[in-house]
C-alpha cells in the first residue's frame, strides 16, 4: 500500500480522527478502534513502514522505546494484571493495515483472550540445520 492511501499515514497526519493517548517527534499512539481490551493500543511511527521488514533499525529503535511507558500508563490506568505486545508482519500473520505497528493489549487473569498457541516440535537435528542456516543468513546479511 502506499503512504498517500494508508489509514495510519492519515491517522498520524491528523488528517483523520483518532483517539490520541501519545504524540512525539516520530511517534503517535491511540486507541485500536476494535479493542481486544478495553485500553488497547497502538503505537506507529509517523513515516511510512510496511512492516518490521523495512523500516531502518534507528527509527524502530525510537519507536519501542516509547513501549515501556505505554505499557506503565496503560496498566495503570486500565487495571490490567499483564499486557502483550503484538506486532503483525504480513497477511499471513493477521496484518491488516500494512503501516508498522504495534498492539498493546492489556490482559486480566481469566479474560479468555488467549495466547496459548498450539506448540510444535522439532525431528532430530531440524532444529540444529534450521539453527546454522538462520546463523549463516545472518552473517551474511551484515
Ligand atoms: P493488524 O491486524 O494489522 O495487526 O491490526 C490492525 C489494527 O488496526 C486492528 O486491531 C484494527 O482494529 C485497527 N484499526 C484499523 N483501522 C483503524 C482506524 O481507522 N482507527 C483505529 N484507531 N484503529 C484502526
Ligand atoms: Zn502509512
């Protein structure tokens, strides 16, 4: 999608309404418009990233660290025991709007969100082969 057509772009340029919990230099976050949990929220850079996969290092570095204090404000508001951070890249993953961002949903004891994936596990030396070619594409990478 391009910048010109993203509901985030227009979010983060004020150009449509959002429930803003959070405006910095290169960061807004607001309130998903869907919540999973009452005070879920989404936290976006202001320039355009499809994903985790093209947005450069520095930028992503600014805009988790606005993370922590999310998550403190967010607990203490809601009265959230715990929360997850969620970040979706790519359709298959559940992303929708593909502008990076990242979810804060705030989780209570017995809330019936779930998380419990269903856990696979590894054929002899899967894991140890999936591990040195991870290892080598990263080497190669730098
Ligand atoms: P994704 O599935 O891409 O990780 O999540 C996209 C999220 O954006 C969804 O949770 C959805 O509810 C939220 N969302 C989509 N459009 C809007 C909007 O116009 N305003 C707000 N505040 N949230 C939106
Ligand atoms: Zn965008």
């Amino acid at each position: 999608m391009q910048a010109g057509s993203c509901i985030f772009c227009k979010i983060a340029a004020g150009e449509i309404p959002a429930l803003r919990v959070l405006e910095a230099k290169d960061a807004v976050a607001f309130l998903d418009i869907g919540p999973l949990a009452p005070g879920h929220l989404l936290l976006i850079p202001k320039a355009h990233y499809t994903s985790i996969l093209d947005v450069p290092p520095p930028a992503l570095s600014e805009l988790v660290s606005h993370l922590p204090g999310l998550a403190r404000a967010v607990l203490q508001v809601t009265g959230a025991s715990g929360l997850n951070i969620l970040q979706n890249t790519g359709e298959s993953s559940g992303q929708a709007v593909f502008h990076l961002h990242f979810h804060l949903i705030p989780r209570t004891a017995g809330d019936r969100l779930g998380y419990r994936w269903n856990a696979g596990s590894y054929s002899a030396g899967q894991g140890e082969a999936l591990q040195g070619r991870i290892v080598e594409t990263l080497k190669s990478r730098v």
